[in-house]
C-alpha cells in the first residue's frame, strides 16, 4: 500500500469540513479520502 500526498489546500479543504460540523463518513465520501486519513 502506498502513501498519498496530500496538498496544503486539501487538507485546508478538509478542516474547513471538519470545523463545519460534517461527520467523517461525509467527509470520506465528498472528497474521496480515506476515514482512517480524516481522522489523523
């Protein structure tokens, strides 16, 4: 399994998300990562 790199604007995109209320399902499925990934 290979690591992906993330940019500093997806995981701007991502706490904006986050800060938003959104749950991590919601997260996993509108951006296309992993729940494991959002939660670290």
């Amino acid at each position: 399994m290979a690591r992906r790199s993330f940019y500093v604007i997806d995981i701007v995109e991502i706490l904006v998300h986050w800060y938003a209320g959104r749950s991590q399902h919601e997260l996993a499925a509108s951006l296309g990562v992993d729940r494991k990934t959002i939660r670290k």
